[in-house]
C-alpha cells in the first residue's frame, strides 16, 4: 500500500467555495491513502510577513497588521461552518492566542527566527480549517503537525531538511493508511522551533513526504490548467505542456517558471515518483505529466519571466583583467548575502551578474563590492529565458524591449531588459 500524494496552494484554498472544492477532487480521487498538503490560505503569507515586520516596528503597528488576518479566517469559517459552536472556531482562537503569546513574550531580536514562528501561523490555520471542513463532510481525515515530522537545521526562512531523521519520523510514526492532512512550507529545528522551508515551499513539502513514504504519485493542484509553456500572466500565447521531463522541469523552475516550487523536482525524479500538475478548477483536465526522460509534449518556445531582478557590472578599478581571485572574492560575497544567481557573463575586463536580491542585502552587498571593483547597479530588470527558442520565437521576445545583456547557450537565450 502506498500513498499519493495531494498538495494544495494558497489559490486553491483561497475561498470558502475553493475549500468545497476540495471534496470534489476527493470524492473523484481512486485512491483511499492520501497525504494532503496545504498552504497558507490566498495571500495570507504576506499578510504575516507585514506583521513580522511591523513586530519590529511598534507593538501598535503589529496588532494593526493581525486584524485582518483574524478575520480572514474568522470570515471564511463562518461561511463554511454554519453552526458557530464547531470546535473549529475555538481552534483558530487558540492559534491566535498562541500567535500573540510569541509574540508578547518573544526577547529574540533575530528578524529571521521571529519571522519563522509567525509566518508559519498561515499553514497552521489553513489546514485547522480544511481538516474541520473535510470532517465535517464525511472524510476521515486526520490532523498532523508537519513540524514533528519535518526536521531542519536551524537557518531560519531556509531550513535545510534533515533527511535522514525526517524520513525515520515519517516512516515510524506515521500511519500506514487512510487519510492524513499537513501543512506544506514548514518544519522544525532541533530544539522544536519552528522553520521554513522558503517561500512557495509548499510543494516541495510535498516531495519530502513522497520521497520518505516512497509515495505512488504527486498531485499538485493549482489555478492554470498545468505547466504552461509561458505564465499567462505575462505572456498570451501560453500552451499547455502535458508531458515534460523532470529535467525539463528543473530548468523552468531553475528560471523563475513559478508554477513549481524549483526544490520539489530532485527527490521526486531520485525514486521516479511521477508528478501531475493539473487544474483545480477543472479536476476531469489531465494537466501535466513530469516524468523520467519523458521528451517535451508539445515540443514548443517556453517563455519565463522573472522580475525584479538586479544586474551588476562589476569592472577592475586598476584596469587589471577580471581573473579567478576576483571571480573568487565576487562569488564569496554573493554567498554571504545570499544573493541567488541568475546568471553570469564575464570578459576580460568586467564581470556581470544578474541576482535575485530574495533577502534584501543588496546595498550592503555593493558597499563591500565597491572597495574593490568599479560597480554598476541597474535595480528592477527583468530576467527573460526563452527555451527550446527558434528564430521566430527569439524575435518575438526581443520585440520593443530595452535589451541590456543577452546570453545563447544551445537552444537557450536570456534577455536581461530594463
Ligand atoms: P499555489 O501557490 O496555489 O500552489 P502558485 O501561485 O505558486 O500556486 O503557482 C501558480 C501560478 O504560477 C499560476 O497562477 C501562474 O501565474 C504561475 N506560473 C508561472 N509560470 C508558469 C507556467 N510556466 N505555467 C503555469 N503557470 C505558471
Ligand atoms: N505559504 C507559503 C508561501 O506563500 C508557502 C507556499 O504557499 O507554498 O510562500
Ligand atoms: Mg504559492
């Protein structure tokens, strides 16, 4: 017996009629053994990110930033639950309560750890919700807390997984059967604090439980019809790719294609567990298929986008060749201010990279850049990638756009624009 696996996100689960929907998918689902995974509801996240950093800012400020959190939950409970004497108002109060108490007894200054015990309220409350509601409907599914399950090293907002215990926890202690309900994105270190596994990380909680469980398949639903060959909401011609390699996957995720979360492909394709990205809005749609070596179908120009990006020209300032000490020294500190690289491009006198600045350290970055190298910032680029690109489709994305740097690598190209 083996489980698949569903995940649901934050779109999914934004409404009280999307948390409905969820029986629909149930009730059509042949399997009986089902981990579900859910988010944090809508754009809950960032709501509790707002929180996190009004906390630093004043007491007032934070409790201003919760109201509207309580009363999304609140709200979209009293739409689902008719009767207000369900325990799940209840739970959700003690969630607040909980939230709150961190909140007025915290003394850790660490924004990173703070941010970690509070964000990850979005989860604990979205599945009290979904549990109660699936429940409620005649499905008997039961509430994990994922944290006792999920272990990682103490890098708050980035948890490494530790496979090892994550998988003796998930094999040992959790039943072999039946339906069980957990949160995705986050985890715990090893003194019980609570992690996370980065943003959108959701669906790559859902790959650590296949691959520890050695699941039959992943599902991860969401609102377009699967993988697309371009995020509709930037590019109009979007196709829909029903198979596609895990490898293929990789690089779009790799690239900004944010309809996977990138870390979710390795452990899957590692034991072969199939993945399907399919509708949530359309459960009879087929969606994706990502498997082994499964060649791209249809075989089409996928287009990602990527914005806000940073792209800095780093140049000598003796006019000395840019050579492996300073290739060296410019990749220790994009390290140390954990500045994702997107991609590189160097001559003999300047050095480019264009950096996804996720945790906001640019300026501290260019400051340190600057004692050393002659340093231009050119802040909100885009990043494009065009794969599988034919000359018709290299056109079409270099039309009316203000080009700063291009990169061709076989049948890929890349458009850093303004
Ligand atoms: P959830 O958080 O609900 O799991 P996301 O919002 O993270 O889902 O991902 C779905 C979104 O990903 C889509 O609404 C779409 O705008 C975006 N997206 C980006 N690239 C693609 C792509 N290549 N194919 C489909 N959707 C894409
Ligand atoms: N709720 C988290 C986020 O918005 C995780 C996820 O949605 O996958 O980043
Ligand atoms: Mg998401």
């Amino acid at each position: 017996m083996s489980f698949e696996v569903y995940k649901f996100g934050g779109a999914s689960v934004s409404t009280a009629d999307g948390v409905r929907n969820l029986i629909a998918i149930l009730n059509k689902s042949t399997s009986k053994d089902i981990i579900i995974v859910v988010s944090a509801m809508g754009k809950i996240t960032n709501a509790l990110e707002r929180v996190v950093a009004s906390y630093f800012e004043s007491k007032e400020l934070c409790v201003e930033a919760i109201q509207p959190v309580i009363e999304y939950h609140f709200s979209l409970a009293e739409d689902l639950f008719e009767n207000h004497a369900t325990p799940v108002f209840k739970k959700l109060q003690r969630l607040f309560e909980e939230l709150n108490g961190f909140l007025n007894r915290n003394k850790s200054p660490d924004y990173d750890f703070v941010y970690d015990q509070v964000v990850s309220y979005g989860e604990l409350l979205s599945t009290t919700i979904v549990n109660a509601y699936l429940s409620e409907n005649g499905f008997a599914s039961v509430w994990h807390d994922v944290r006792e399950y999920i272990k990682t090293d103490a890098t708050y907002r980035e948890g490494k997984v530790n496979w090892e215990l994550t998988m003796q926890n998930l094999s040992t202690e959790l039943p072999k059967t039946g339906i069980h309900l957990m949160q995705g994105f986050i985890g715990s270190e090893a003194n019980g604090f609570t992690t996370t596994l980065g943003r959108e990380g959701s669906d790559y909680t859902a790959a650590i439980i296949a691959y520890c469980l050695n699941a039959k398949a992943v599902t991860i639903w969401k609102d377009v019809p699967g993988v697309l060959s371009a995020d509709p909401r930037y590019f109009d011609h979007a196709v829909l790719l029903r198979f596609i390699s895990y490898q293929e996957a990789i690089e779009l995720a790799f690239y900004g294609a944010s309809v996977i979360h990138p870390k979710t492909l390795q452990p899957l394709q590692r034991k072969e567990i199939p993945l399907f990205v399919r509708s949530f809005n359309d459960p009879d749609a087929p969606g994706t298929q990502v498997s082994l070596g499964q060649a791209i179908e249809p075989e089409v120009p996928c287009y990602i986008l990527k914005k806000n990006q940073v792209l800095l020209e780093l140049a000598s300032l003796d006019f000395s060749f840019m050579a492996e000490e300073n290739i060296g020294e410019i990749f220790k500190l994009l390290g140390i201010y954990k500045m994702k690289v997107d991609l590189i491009q160097n001559s003999a006198i300047s050095f480019s990279v264009c950096v996804d600045n996720k945790f906001k350290n640019l300026e501290v970055l260019v400051a340190k850049l600057r004692a050393d190298f002659k340093v231009t910032v050119h802040q909100n680029v885009n990043l494009y990638t065009l794969r599988h690109a034919t000359s018709e489709s290299i056109e079409i994305l270099e039309l009316n756009k203000e080009i700063l740097l291009k990169q061709v690598a076989q049948n890929t190209v890349q458009l850093v624009t303004l």
